[in-house]
C-alpha cells in the first residue's frame, strides 16, 4: 500500500484498506486534527470544514470586528433628509445626490457578487470565507441601504437603478469592474494556473483596494459635504455605516493578497498594476466631472479627483508599492474622521437603540 499523507482524500483512501494496520493507521492519521500550516489561502488540501486551528487568526479578528458594527437602514431617521431635498438641495446639488446614490448602489450589488461569486468559493482556509461569508452579508445591506435613501426619498427607482446604463461616466467604473470580475469567473481556469492565479489576485486587489478601497471610500465624500452643511444628514449617517464596512473589506482584501502573494511566491506585474492605478484614475475623472458638472458649495470636481489620489496612495503604501500619484494632497482632512462615529458626539442620541459597539473597532 502506497504511504499516506495528511494531504490524501481521507474519504477514498478511507473506503479501501488493503489490510488492518495500514486500515488503523488511516484512522488514526484522519481522526487528528489538522495542522495549521497545511492551510493555504487558495489550493490549500486541509480539510476546509476545520476552523480552527487558525492559520490566520487576523480573518477572525476581522470578522468579530465587523460584527461589531451593526444596523439596519431603517433605525435611522430620514424625516429631515425628504425636506432638504425638496426644499434646501439647489439642482446642482440634487443632481450630485441623485447620481452619487445611482452609482453606489449599482457598484454593491457588483462588490456582492466578486466576494460571493468570485472570491469566497476559491479560498481553501475557512477563516477566511466566514469573514467573506459576512462580507456578502453587508453589500446586500448596503444595496437594501441606498434602496430605503432612494425610496425615501421619492426617487424614480426606476429612472435612477436605470442610470448606470445610460451615463457614460457611470457606466465607464462599473463596466470597467465587470471586466476584472467576469475574468475570473472563468470555470476553465484553475488556480493551480500561474496566469489565471495572477489574473485573480490582481482582479481581487482591484476590488479590494481600488473599488472599495478608493472609489467607495472616496465615493461618499460629496454626501459628507452636504453633511457638513447641516444637509442629508440621515443618508450620511447611513453612509457612515457603510464606510465603516468598507474600510474593512479594503484592508481584509489587501491582507488576504499579500498573504497569497507570499503563500504561491507570486510577484505582480508591474505594468498591470500601473495599468490599473491609471483606469482608476481615468474613470474617477470622468465621473468626478459629471456628477459634478457645476460645483457645489464646499465641494467641486478637483477636490475630489485630488481626494481619490491621495487615498489611492495610501491604498499603495499598504501595500508596500510606490505611491502611483506622488504629492497628491489631503484635500478633504475631515473624510477619515467619517469612518469613525465615535466623533459624532451626538450620533448615538439619535438612535432608538444605543449600541456600545463601536469600541471595538480597530482601523487603518
Ligand atoms: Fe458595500
Ligand atoms: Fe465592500
């Protein structure tokens, strides 16, 4: 009988012993639990419905974090928001409004199928799919999130989930998205191939650190200059919660790449990643100046382009590559302070329920 690793398929090898040592070596061998170090981030052979022990214990800590921030749309009051709508926000104003909901919601539903579709069923350590489990979980809140804005608010569900096809700046971030996505959707390309690997830590990267890392981050930044006129102050708070997720998935993201580039001793190509940092750049410039076609008070297209390249820098710091948009400054200084609430002295005032929760919450 040929020797048996831990990495054999137990279950075969189990169903046809050839004689009553080697049959209570099996069992023996099957009943111990699994060696950490035999997990991998993808094409690992550990028996993926062990969870611990943790190979990577930071996924964990990841998902109990995110547990910590927790709500519905419906705890926070939108009353003020229908007023200032109709009767505060100038056109220039609602436009951005409209617009800037249109493309979030049409990019969760996007961010939802990457991780689901995409991402979670090639991890092979189940750390990590249980925070990605988790990660699925809040897109579709985020998508139920801007649905209750939009309806709330008397939007035309119809017109504004229709936009994204209609706008071509709109349509150029999620199109461009798709692409990375639907390259990796492939069935007849598994990751023990060194290309469709790279293809897929790249397509992941992407997501991680510049969908949501960049384009979401930086993506709620006009909401919050209305905030900060005392307007649409509920959709705020909504998007608070929201970024709070967001901020998470960017650096699980990043933390889950860098730990596969190391595992499968895989190098990027630099020409792809300068490639991606400038369709980033160019899809946020053409959207910047078509949800802002007319500046509003406080806020214009150039600060928010300029935002978009110093967070894509920062994106690349952690990721220990060289910044792709050198000096780009911190235009809005006010915009990390959003993911936390617990500078929002009056925040938890406003909820029915008061969560002591946010404590917990360790960021960037
Ligand atoms: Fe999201
Ligand atoms: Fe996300």
């Amino acid at each position: 009988m040929k020797p048996l690793s831990i990495f054999d398929d137990w279950d075969n090898v189990s169903a046809q012993p050839e004689d009553s040592a080697a049959n209570d070596a099996i069992s023996i061998l099957a009943s111990m639990p699994i060696d950490a170090e035999h997990k991998r981030v993808v094409n690992g052979r550990a028996d993926i419905n062990q969870l611990a022990p943790f190979k990577y214990p930071w996924a964990w800590s990841f998902f109990l974090n995110a547990n910590s921030n927790h709500w519905t749309p419906l705890e926070i009051s939108m009353a003020q928001d229908v007023h200032d709508y109709q009767h505060k926000l100038n056109p220039a104003e609602q436009h951005l409004f409209q617009n800037v909901l249109a493309y979030l919601t049409t990019s969760d539903i996007l961010a939802m199928r990457n991780i689901g579709l995409a991402v979670m069923e090639k991890m092979s350590a189940p750390e990590l799919q249980i925070y990605q489990a988790r990660q699925v979980y809040e897109e579709a809140l985020h998508t139920w999130t801007y649905q209750h804005c939009i309806e709330t608010l008397g939007l035309d569900q119809r017109e504004i989930y229709n936009r994204y096809r209609v706008v071509p700046e709109i349509h150029a971030k999620i199109a461009l998205a798709n692409r990375r996505l639907n390259g990796v959707l492939q069935a007849n390309r598994p990751l023990s191939d060194r290309d469709a690997l790279h293809d897929f830590a790249l397509a992941y990267l992407f997501f991680a650190a510049v969908f949501e890392g960049c384009w979401f981050y930086n993506g709620f930044s006009p909401i919050f200059a209305l905030q900060r006129r005392g307007l649409m102050k509920g959709t705020a708070e909504q998007l608070q919660y929201i970024m709070r997720d967001e901020v998470l998935h960017c650096a699980f993201g990043i933390r889950v790449v860098k730990q596969l580039l190391e595992e499968e001793n895989l190098q990027l190509d630099p020409s792809a990643i300068k490639l991606m940092w400038e369709e980033a750049e160019a899809a946020e410039v053409a959207y910047a100046g078509y949800i802002l076609r007319e500046p509003i008070l406080g806020y214009n297209a150039t600060l928010h382009i300029e935002q978009f390249r110093y967070i894509a820098n920062r994106r690349a710091r952690q990721l220990g590559w060289p910044e792709p948009f050198p000096g780009a400054g911190n235009v809005l200084p006010w915009l990390d302070e959003q993911a936390n609430l617990r500078k929002e002295k009056n925040f938890f005032e406003t909820r029915v329920t008061e969560y002591q929760v946010g404590g917990a919450l360790v960021w960037e």
